[in-house]
C-alpha cells in the first residue's frame, strides 16, 4: 500500500515540475518576444527618421539594415511564442503586434508614424496582458 502512495505522490510530483517548467518556458518566450517587438518598432522609428533626414545617406542605409535584423529577431520571437502559446488567442495577439510593428516606418508623415507606434505599442501591452494571465 505504502509502494502505491509513494507512485501516486511521485506521479504528482512529476506532473507539478513539468507544469513548472513549460510556465517558465512560457514567461521567457512571452517576454522575449514583448522585449524584441519592442526593439523593433524602435528600429522602425530609426529608420523613417534617418530616411526623412537623407534617404541615400549611409546612416539610412545602416538603419534599415538593423531594422532587418531587428525585425528577424522579432520575427523569431514570434516563432517561438507560437510553439509554447497555450491558445490560438496568445498567438494571434502575437501575430497582430508584429504585424502592426512592421508597418510603422511605412508612415507619410510624422503624425501617422506617432499613431502607427501607438498601435504597436498598444498591440505589444495586450499581449503581455494575455500572457500575463497565460503564465498564472
């Protein structure tokens, strides 16, 4: 009897550690992707300013390459959010953030980008809130 108590209770545990442990996968995955969408639109800023100050000079230039880059990160951020995300929900609330981060540096006027990064920005919040919520 003793020998089936202990199973029981090993069982347990073991189920409560992995539960822990894809809760703390999530709560990195999660920040990681609020952390680079975040560089990114900052990146996107970069860029429309150095394209509005002089769009064939080498700082133009060196800002939409880390614009690139920032935006890979960001893209794989969101890979990674989609493999750990617990719902279609936190997925596409990810999604949604990148997409609305992708367009700022599209923006005609100074105006528009301010509204663009607002959007992303406010995009990015709602999904730490859903993941916020995810990872309790």
């Amino acid at each position: 009897m003793t020998h089936l108590f202990q199973r029981r209770a090993a069982a347990r545990d073991q189920v409560f550690a992995a539960q822990q442990q894809l809760r703390l996968e999530r709560m990195t995955v999660y920040s990681d992707f609020a952390g680079a969408e975040t560089e990114f639109r900052r990146g996107q800023h970069d860029r429309w300013y150095r394209a509005l100050e002089a769009p064939d000079s080498p700082a133009c230039f060196e800002a939409r390459i880390e614009a690139y880059r920032l935006r890979s990160r960001a893209l794989h951020a969101l890979f990674r959010v989609q493999l750990v995300a617990s719902s279609q929900t936190m997925i596409d609330a990810a999604r949604h953030a990148h997409h609305l981060t992708a367009r700022v540096h599209k923006a005609s006027g100074e105006t528009e980008l301010d509204a663009l990064g607002a959007q992303a920005r406010d995009a990015v919040e709602h999904f730490v809130k859903l993941a916020s919520s995810d990872v309790r």
